[in-house]
C-alpha cells in the first residue's frame, strides 16, 4: 500500500548548491556506518548521470523525515549529524534541479512528488511517496540519483576529509583532532571530517575530532562558513599536544615566530607558550617591541653573540617570565640574558701571568684613564681574563653593578687594540650609557677629541 508522508517544504534554501545536498546523504551514510557499527563500509558511485550511495546499516523509514534533533546522534560526538533538516534540505534541492532521488531499504521504497497539502488543495508542498519494499530482508539503505553531473558529486566528496588530499597529508594525530600540512591557499577546517569552513590566513589545516555539546549547538544548518568562535579553542589544544616526537611541525611554526609573522591559527596564547617551551636555546632570546628600543644594548648583545630575536606581547612575556622550557631551563628573555652577562664565569689572568709585553701594554692603563677621565676616581677594577668572550665578538665588558671592567687578553696584543677597548668600557662605566646610545656615543667622541688633542699637542 502506497503512503505519503508530507516534507512540509515549499521553498527551502534556494542558494543551496547541489553539491550540499550530496554532502548531506554521504554525511548520513557515514553517521550510519559509525552508529550501526556496520561490517561494510558505505559505497558511492557514478555512471553517468547515475549516482548511487550505499550504507549497510539499519535501514531509513519515513519517519526519518521527521524534522526533529536525534538524541542518539546528540548523544554521540563522532558522528556529523543532529536534526532532520539534512535530508529534507537535500530532497528539496534535488527536486529544485530536476534531478530524481530514489531510497530503497527494507521499510519501503520512497520517492518524491510534489502535491497539494491535506486538506488544503490550494497549497502544494513536497511529499514522500512511500510504496512496499523490494526486498524485506535489504541491508542498509540504497539512495539513487538520477541526472546527477559527476562534477557535482566529486565536488560533494570533496567536502569531507576521507575523499579530498587534505587525508594524504596529515601531521599529527591527537585526542582533539588533526592538523594537515595545508595544499592550498585557503586552510580547510573539518569537523569530525566534514569541512565546516576555509581560512585565509592559516598555517595548517585541521580536522576536529573531539567536539563538545556546546560546539554541538553552534553548528550552523547548513554546516559551512561556520564561524571561528564555534572550532577556534579546539584548533588551539590540537596545536598543544605537538610534542618532541613532533619537532617539525614545532620547527616550522616557530620559523613564523623568527620571522615575527604569526598565522592567526598560531597566535593564540596557549600555542605561543606550548611552541616557546619545546623550541627555547640560547640561540633564541624572546623580546617585547618597547624592549627592542629600551633594551636595545642588550638586545645588540645577544644578536652579536648569535642570538635571533623573537617578538613576543607584554601578555606573553610576563608568562614565559614565570616557567620553564620542556628541558627544566629559563625561557631567554632580555631578563634571563642581562642576568647571565651579571654571572659572570671568567678565568681571571694575574698580572704576574702576563708576558713583559703584555705587561709593557696593561701598564698604559693609568696614563689612558688620567687622560680622558682625570677628575674621575679610580673607583673599578680592572681585570685581564680569558674563556670569558669565546662565544662573543666582544673584547671588553663593563658591569657597572659589580663595578668591574673586565678585558680579554687578546687585546694586550697591541696598544692600539688595549687602549681603545680601555676607553670604550671606561665610558660605559663613567657615564652608565649603553652601546648605541647617542648620549653614549657624543662622549666618546669627546674623550677621542681629548686623546686626540693631547697626541697633537705633543707633536707640535
């Protein structure tokens, strides 16, 4: 006996592409598969103007049609699915392009007409034409289309992960989801493997596996241009669980840092830390903008020493201030590394231990100092020291804290090389001022005039 169950649809999202309602039935068939726990994969195929997608689970009845939430697929977060609206949706769409959809399972054949509602002639909606099954013992459910373009279901496969080369190309796998080294220039993003959105300016794509009630609700009925509000904390945890086994990837998204341009799916918070922490080395030293110009001494210093500078906000400095790297050691900060310079380890050479030349050249010393700073005291020390500046292109270093200016034995080479590491590091701790500052360098130019002058002076 034939029954008619009516779809309640006159007109119903008009801008749907046929390539959406396709993605609803495959989305249907693979939510099957997953609850039904069935043996067999689900089956897609194409002939022509024929298209055929097959699942081996329980069976659709018309009161699938039923536009209501599934609380057994609300129940279940794997699984794509949550109200009636897909199917319907996709049945109007097909019956708008003119192309026939036929469902076959053990409740019944079921097909589509549009006819006047009961009891009101005057209005005419869609409506499900239910007649006897084929086959009682069917498995499954066996959906037709017919003239149907390939390009319309390859471009409805496309929309899941399993069908498109987003699956050949995944990175890591974790308890949240995936991330996907990314082919084009739009990032895609899937939700338990059916894409939800694209993304202009992501480094990587990602599959969300692990969703949430509340991520639940928020997907929008037709499941595409979903907003980053709804999957942006699950994209964050994903990137989280990248570890030392995963060092490429760490490796890679650290480059951006370096070249201080942070795709938005890497510049959160979290990610930032989480990175720094596994790719923190000496040859790295994490600064704010207003540290590159305050700071810009020690900053100088670390670069020359070999040190590549991050550029990090005052909000994730002060928490990289407070932790360790994966390693148990301090992030390198301008702190840690003005810190390091103030620990000194040095080997300390005895003016006793110094060559009659060295000698002959340490002993200029007092004369320089008198000459550029006569009205100051001799309030520092001064020591010759060796294994302090193997890492450096530094000769000499004053610590004003410690009132020490230390100078590296090679310089006894020649007056020359001794007299104007002398001069430098006398300025530094007569007047505080740091390399590259103008105050600094009006000084020194000052104290070079007076050298300069006295040497004329003589020689006149």
């Amino acid at each position: 006996m034939t029954k008619f169950f009516d779809l309640n649809i006159g007109k119903i999202l008009e801008h749907w592409e046929i390539c959406f309602a396709i993605r609803e039935l495959i989305a249907n068939a693979i939510d099957e598969s997953v609850l039904s726990k069935s043996d067999k994969p689900f089956d897609i195929s194409h002939n022509k103007d024929i298209c055929t997608i097959r699942d081996f689970g329980r069976g659709i009845n018309y009161e699938h049609f039923i536009q209501n939430e599934s609380t057994e697929k609300l129940n279940d977060l794997t699984i794509i699915g949550k109200f009636g609206f897909g199917l319907k949706d996709a049945i109007a769409t097909f019956y708008r392009n003119g192309i026939e959809i036929v469902i076959q399972s053990k409740f019944g054949i079921m097909s589509v007409i549009k006819q006047a509602k009961h009891k009101f002639t005057n209005i005419e909606t869609l409506h499900v034409q239910v007649d006897e099954p084929f086959d009682t013992n069917f498995i499954g459910t066996l959906i037709t289309l017919k003239g149907v373009k390939e390009e319309d279901v390859i471009k409805g496969k496309q929309l899941f992960l399993i069908f498109s080369d987003d699956n050949k190309n995944i990175l890591l796998n974790g308890s949240y989801g995936q991330i996907i080294k990314k082919t084009t220039l739009k990032a895609n993003i899937y939700i338990n493997g059916i894409k939800v959105a694209d993304e202009d300016n992501f480094n990587f794509s990602y599959n969300i596996t692990s969703i949430t009630g509340t991520m639940r609700k928020a997907l929008n009925r037709e499941r595409n241009n979903v907003g980053r509000t709804v999957y942006g904390d699950r994209i964050s945890k994903i990137l989280c669980q990248i570890d030392k086994n995963k060092m490429n990837i760490a490796k890679e998204i650290f480059m951006h840092f370096a070249k201080n341009s942070k795709p938005d799916d890497i510049n959160y918070k979290d990610v930032q830390v989480h990175i720094i922490k596994l790719c923190n080395s000496n040859n790295v030293i994490f600064v704010t903008q207003k540290e590159l110009v305050s700071n810009k001494h020690d900053v100088d210093l670390a670069i020359k020493e070999g040190a590549k500078e991050i550029v990090v906000s005052d909000e994730i400095l002060k928490v990289i201030q407070q932790i360790k790297d994966n390693n148990g050691k301090e992030i390198q900060t301008i702190q840690t590394f003005t810190k390091s310079k103030n620990n000194i380890e040095y080997t300390e050479i005895p003016y006793s231990s110094l060559s009659e030349s060295e000698k002959g050249i340490y002993d200029t010393h007092s004369i320089v100092k008198n000459l550029v700073y006569p009205k100051n005291d001799n309030n520092y020390k001064l020591i010759i020291s060796s294994d302090m500046f193997v890492k450096s292109n530094y000769n000499g270093l004053c610590v004003n804290n410690k009132r020490i200016i230390y100078i590296d034995r090679s310089q006894l080479q020649s007056v020359e090389k001794f007299t104007g590491v002398l001069i430098h590091e006398l300025t530094h701790f007569y007047t505080g001022y740091l390399d590259v500052d103008r105050n600094f360098e009006s000084v020194l130019t000052d104290k070079l005039g007076v050298l300069t002058s006295y040497i004329i002076g003589k020689l006149l």
